[in-house]
C-alpha cells in the first residue's frame, strides 16, 4: 500500500512540478499562446475550418518540443540534432521498462487533477454567469454562448493542455525533475 500512496503523491508531485516549470517559464507562456488564441478565436468565430486545426496542432508540436527544449537545457542546435533525441527516446524507453505502473499511476492522478479543474471551471464560466458579465459591461450578450465556450478553451489551451502534457513528459523522465 506504501507503493500505491508513493505512487499517488508523486502524481501530485509532479503535477506541481510541471505547473511551476510551465507558468515559470515566459517563453513556454508565449508559444502556447498562440495555438490557444487561435483556438479561441476559433471556437469564438465558430470557424471550423480544417487548415485552422492543422495549424494549431502543428504549434503544439512546436511547444512540445519547446518543452524538451528548455527542460533539458538544449542549444537551438541541439533541437535538430538526431543524437539530442536518440536520448530522449532512451530516456522514455528506460523510464517506461523501469518503472511503467508508476507512471500510469501518476498520470492518472495528472488526468484527474485536469478533469476536476476542468469541471469546477466550467462550473463557474457558464453561459447564464458570461451573459450578466456582458450585459454588465454594455456588450450584447448574444455572444454569451461564443463567449463562454471562447474563454473555456482559453484557459484548456492556455492552462490545461501544456500543464498536462508537462507533466507527461516529467513523469517519463524527458524533462527536468520531479
């Protein structure tokens, strides 16, 4: 049972972990704004367009490897050497063979940290609160539906997903400690 708790409050750990290398770090910030702004305005504008999603998901890859970047303390040129990421994929494969019921503890208690904050943000943005805020501050509150859905993924965009994925390369040994 020790293993299990060990287990369990590394997740929490490393959750920590992750949010302060994240929210620490100005340029992480940066470049996951942009994929986040362009999902809001997405979701505001209701734009479903294809080439948009393609766009946002190819600068998350952009803040990933921004992540293995900067937690592993990498040069520019060290993002486009194979040798840099030959150790990153040893780093996975050792963490994974050494110690995989541990990280999928980890990430469980990292997944649902996420879905409580996700639920308990969602609890207190809603269409009904975005609509008096609106009309509060002399704007029409027809948009209060773009808006709520607009700022909710926002903050997924903004806060959620970087964290989490963080925390998922944390957990597998590629960036910084735990």
């Amino acid at each position: 049972m020790s293993w299990l708790l060990g287990q369990l409050a590394a997740g929490l750990r490393v959750t920590g972990a992750a949010s302060v290398a994240y929210l620490g770090s100005v340029i992480l910030l940066a470049t996951a704004l942009v994929p986040a702004t362009l999902r809001t305005v997405q979701l505001f504008t209701r734009n479903d367009n294809g080439w948009l999603e393609v766009i946002v998901e190819l600068l998350r890859i952009v803040l990933v490897v921004a992540m293995i970047a900067l937690g592993r303390n990498w040069s520019a040129t060290d993002v486009f050497a194979g040798s840099q990421w030959a150790a990153v994929g040893r780093d996975i494969s050792h963490a994974w063979r050494s110690g995989w019921a541990g990280i999928l503890l980890q990430l469980t208690v990292v997944t649902a940290l996420a879905l409580i904050f996700n639920a308990a943000f969602e609890y207190a943005v809603t269409v009904d609160r975005t609509t008096t805020l609106l009309a509060a501050l002399n704007v029409d509150p027809a948009y209060a539906h773009r808006t709520t859905d607009a700022v909710t993924f926002a903050v997924k965009n903004l806060i959620v997903i970087p964290v989490y994925l963080m925390a998922m390369m944390q957990a597998l040994h590629i960036t910084g400690t735990r």
